[in-house]
C-alpha cells in the first residue's frame, strides 16, 4: 500500500490542531511475556493509523506552527547487530525516504529534542492516560520547553482522544477493504468450527480449530481472545478459561474474530454441541435473533446510535414475557429495566484497528447519530444462569448473536453475515 495514505491523515489531524500546537502519537514497546522472551510486537493502534511504521518505542510529533505544518518522527537507530538478531531497521533515512515524514531521528534523542520542539508553542496535545509513564513524559518535556525562556507563554496539556478518536471512527475504502477480509476470515473459520464441533470435545480444542482457520487464511492473530463456553460457561460475559469439556445438549457460544492487517473482526455465533437446538434453547434463540435483526435494521445513517439498543430491550422484554419468564406489561417492564437480569450488557461497539475501536459515542449533550463509514458491532444476548429465579428447564441456557455492520449511505452492510444465524440453517450446517 502507498505510505501517501498515512502521509494524507497526519496533513489532516494537522490542519484541526490549533495554531502554535503540538501534537504528540506514541507508539507501543516492547513487551516481555518472561525473562529475554518477548510478546510478538503490535504496534499501537492510533500511532499506526497515522504512520503505517512498526518499530517499537517511536515518537511522531505533528507540529502546526507559524512555519505551516511538519511531522517529526523518533524511530530505532540503525544498528546492525541487533538487525541481525531481530531484522530490518529502517533508521531515521528511512523513516524520511519510505515513510515520508518531515524530519526524523534516533529515538534516543527524544528527550533531548523533545523540550525544543516544544518551545514557543503555546499547546501540547496527546491522548492522556493511554501509555503508562507517558503522562510524567509530557510534563517534564513541558517544563523543560517552559524554563528555556521565562518570557514566553506557558503550554497548555490538552486531551486529543476525541481529535485522534473521532477521525479513526470513519473508515476510508482501504480501511472497508482490510475489515471486509478480516470479517470473512473469522466468517468461514466459524462455518469451519460448526461443522467439527461434537460432544466431547474440549473448549480449548475449538479455540484451537479458529486460531488455525485465521491462521492458514493468512490472519496470524485472533483480534481478543476467544470466548469459547460451553453450556452455563456462556453466562459469564467474558469467559476466556475455555478449559472444560462440551456436552451433546449443550449450547456452545464463541466469540472469535481474527485480526488481519491490523484490522478486526469480532463475530459470536451460538450453537448446539449435539448439531440440534433443543425447545428451550431455541426460543431463547428465536428471541435474541429477532432482536438482532431489529436493531441491525436502525443502523442508518442520521439515526441516534442508542436506537438499537432500545430496539433489542424491547424484544427482548416482550419475548421474555412470552415464554414466561418474565411477568406483566412489556413496555411497563422495559422502562423498569427488569429485562437487565438477562441482558445486562450494551449492544455494540465501533470497530477497526481495535476490536473496541477509538471514537465518541456523544456530541455534545447527545448521543452520536451514525454516519457512513462507521462500523459498529450488533451483540444482543440472553444470560440465564443457574441461580436466576426461573423454571429449571431455562437454566444454563446462554446465546449471543452478533454482527459487524458497515454504515452506508443507502443503509448498512452486514459484514458478517456469511456465517449463518437462522437456527434453521446452522443446524443444516452441522448435520
């Protein structure tokens, strides 16, 4: 991909800086899982969107001062012993000539440098409370610009998580595309699993089947961990032990998505060990699928993103109330919230490089109305544990459905609707 595309986002988060300002993007470092033994390296994702480079500990500052606009960037030095052990350094020449920043240097001059680039201007901005020790970083850049010259104006910190945020949360066509692939990986390596799964298999052998499927499809890494839950397993929101065996007349809930070229996928699929829903499962199923596609359907532009979550609740409640396990008026019930012992989470969330991606839910005093390009996951569910005050025939059954939706300009794109949701059909697929 032509590195113009990062070039183009710094020209564009620069012109919203204010005049006389700094702007600062630290990258990820290193992280050791044990002793001299390193986590695989992922960049971090807001430093990545604005500069494709992916060499630990760097620093890109965007500077919008009288002189016009610059991008600075603190990489690696070159040093062919550790390009040996660890590969290629693209250097400060590199970060320049491949990378097409302004300047560059060693990322051991930041210290040095950073106070000077600092000074005369009259802010600095960054993502506050995003890196752990760079907070203390800015202050001491900070005071150190300020004691250069007791004259001059003092520097302003200010927060650019919504700035960074809020332009990451509309997806260019590049950023659809690499989103698009991501999804239908994780897609087919659920249709996969479906069609292995059987009783008696471990929660952890599944993990293993779509770790694989993303893998051999060209997606190395999953995008979070997988949710594998087997039977009362799936009641427990972010069950990441996948340890226990699955049973015929289980439900199985996975959330798994790959991530590809930086970018995520996030889809949950549930369904039964044995290939067959039983009564029970299956309209506690037919409930949390109908709400699914409701509030898929309010996912359009200009309306309010909170839109499909009332939709869920509401049929959610009303099917609740159906089956029995809920008693009275719905919409009386809905506006109790007596629906949240059994959805108690939130319907969704933007996606992107981050599987929770970056970007405000408000404007103002109100909540966001979708606009074309964002992507937003679509996640109603159904927990009913064995403590709840229910017939015992419902307990142990939990089922979430979910969905990665592109915000179009005639509607939505259900990006993910290749692995199949009807009950109907995920039981032809697994028979």
């Amino acid at each position: 991909m032509s590195k113009n595309i990062y070039k183009n986002r710094r020209d564009k988060l620069g012109a919203l800086l204010p005049e006389n300002s700094v702007l600062l993007l630290p990258g990820a470092d290193l992280q050791y899982r044990n002793a001299d033994s390193a986590f695989p390296f992922r960049q971090e994702s807001s430093f990545y969107y604005f500069s494709g480079f992916c060499e630990p500990s760097s620093l890109v500052a965007i500077v919008n001062s009288d002189k016009g606009l610059s991008s600075i960037a603190f990489v690696p030095p070159k040093d062919k012993i550790k390009e040996i052990w660890d590969g290629y350094r693209a250097g400060p020449i590199g970060a320049v000539e491949d990378y097409m920043f302004d300047k560059a240097f060693d990322n051991t001059q930041i210290d040095l440098m950073l106070p000077d680039i600092l000074h005369g201007n009259e802010q600095v901005l960054y993502s506050i409370g995003k890196k752990k020790g760079f907070d203390q970083k800015v202050i001491e850049w900070t005071t150190a610009a300020s004691s250069k010259d007791r004259h001059s104006k003092s520097i302003n910190i200010t927060d650019a998580s919504s700035l960074i945020g809020n332009i990451r949360l509309i997806k260019d066509d590049h950023e659809i595309d690499l989103i698009k692939r991501a999804c239908d990986i994780s897609a087919e390596a659920h249709i996969e699993a479906m069609k292995q799964v059987k009783d008696g298999d471990n929660e952890q052998f599944i993990e293993s089947l779509y770790i694989h499927e993303f893998s051999k499809r060209g997606a190395r890494f999953p995008a979070y961990p997988p949710i594998v839950a087997g039977g009362e397993n799936a009641c427990v929101l972010h069950y990441v032990e996948n340890n226990c065996e699955l049973k015929e007349n289980d439900l199985l809930l996975v959330d798994a998505g790959c991530e590809f070229n930086m970018y995520a996928a996030d889809i949950t699929r549930t369904y039964p060990v044995g290939g067959k829903f039983s009564e029970e499962q299956l309209e506690i199923y037919k409930i949390v699928l109908k709400a699914m596609n409701a509030a898929i359907d309010t996912v359009k532009e200009g309306n309010s993103i909170m839109m499909p979550q009332e939709v869920s609740e509401k049929v959610i409640t009303e099917g609740l109330v159906e089956i029995g396990i809920l008693d009275g008026d719905p919409d009386q019930l809905h506006k109790e919230g007596a629906y949240k012992e059994f959805y108690m989470h939130k319907i969704g969330h933007w996606l992107g490089l981050d599987v929770h991606d970056a970007g405000d839910y408000m404007e103002g005093n109100e909540f966001m109305k979708f606009k074309p390009g964002m992507i937003t996951t679509i996640e109603p569910g159904i927990y009913i544990s064995s403590s709840s005050n229910v017939e015992d025939k419902w307990k142990g059954i939990g089922v979430r459905i979910e969905d990665d939706i592109l915000v179009t300009k005639d509607g939505n794109e259900n990006l993910t609707k290749k692995v199949p949701s009807d009950p109907n059909e995920i039981e032809s697929l697994m028979s």
